[in-house]
C-alpha cells in the first residue's frame, strides 16, 4: 500500500531538489548501485589481498542472499508498482525499471555490502556508507521508487549483511579447523 508520505517525500525531491547539475550527477550514482557493481567490484578487491580475502566471498554471498530474498522473492510477491509506473508526468532519466518497486535493489545490495565492508573494517565503512546513502537517495531523486521501498530495503539490506558477516565467520572458522585438523593428522 501506498502512504500519503511516500507521495509527498517524492513529490517534494521532485518540486525542490530537481535541478540540471543533479539531472546530470544523480544518474551516474545510480549506475554504481546498478548489478550491484560497485560493491562486487569491492568485494573482489578483497578477494585479491590476503588480509581481506574472505570478507570479499563474505560480501558477494551477502549480495547473493540479497538477490534471492529481494529480487527472487520479495519483489514478485509484493509485487508493488514503482512511482513512475503510477505518475507519468515526471520525466524519467533513466530507463523506466520493468520489476516491481519492493525491495529497492540498488538500496538492498548496498546496505548489504556497507554493513559487510563496516563489519569487516571501520574505515571501509568511512567509504561504503555514504556511497550506499547516495545510491539509495538516487533512487527517489529519479522517482524509480517510494521511500518506503529504500528504507525497507535498507532496513532488510543491514540485516541480510549481518547474517552474511555472521556467516561467513563461522562457516570460514570451520574450514579453518578441517585444515588445521588435517595438518596434523
């Protein structure tokens, strides 16, 4: 169901903030967040460092786990229609999104990935939190989703992240003893 506040947040956006520099910006933000490449680019740069290795697999199962619950279950289930499917008299920057509004993707795989890269280390949250508000806040400056779709994705986003972390910690400290347990046996 749509609230009366999901309208007047985008309508807001769109009455106040619309403007040519953003017209121009917000766009190439959303492309980060799009495929979730941003975040498996980052979480392949883990991959290739020692240090960091397996909190990389530990963010691309986090974006996994999102796909599957967000995009595989929740979107089709809920199956909302995104603003720009409802008021067509807001010109679209970007191609107008043919799945459902609910869960925002963008929003969902980049609170999964900040929450995973903050876990990991504080100073890559210092980097990946405020590039996921941005993606997230890309969303409704380009009227592609309600408010409440980014916030719930955000919402389920941090919690799927924590699970992935959690995880991918237990399931690492057991392959870690198996081979441990092997080099001395």
């Amino acid at each position: 169901m749509i609230q009366a506040w999901d309208w007047a947040i985008l309508n807001w956006i769109q009455g106040t903030l619309r403007c040519g520099f953003l017209d121009f910006l917000v766009p190439k933000i959303t492309l980060l967040g799009s495929g979730g490449v941003l975040w498996i680019l980052a979480a392949a740069a883990l991959i290739c460092t020692k240090k960091y290795r397996k909190y990389g697999f530990f963010v691309l199962g986090g974006l996994l786990l999102g796909v599957l619950v967000g995009n595989l279950i929740l979107k089709n289930w809920i199956a909302r229609p995104r603003p720009c499917w409802l008021d067509t008299s807001v010109p679209l920057l970007v191609a107008n999104p043919t799945d459902y509004s609910f869960p925002s993707g963008h929003t969902l795989s980049s609170a999964i990935a900040a929450t995973v890269l903050t876990k990991t280390n504080r100073r890559f949250g210092l980097a990946a939190i405020p590039a996921a508000v941005l993606i997230a806040l890309s969303r409704l400056y380009l009227y592609v989703h309600f408010p409440s779709d980014v916030a719930g994705a955000a919402i389920l986003g941090v919690l799927l992240g924590l699970l992935a972390f959690r995880a991918g910690l237990q399931i690492s400290g057991r392959l870690e003893a198996r081979r441990q347990k092997g080099k001395n046996a």
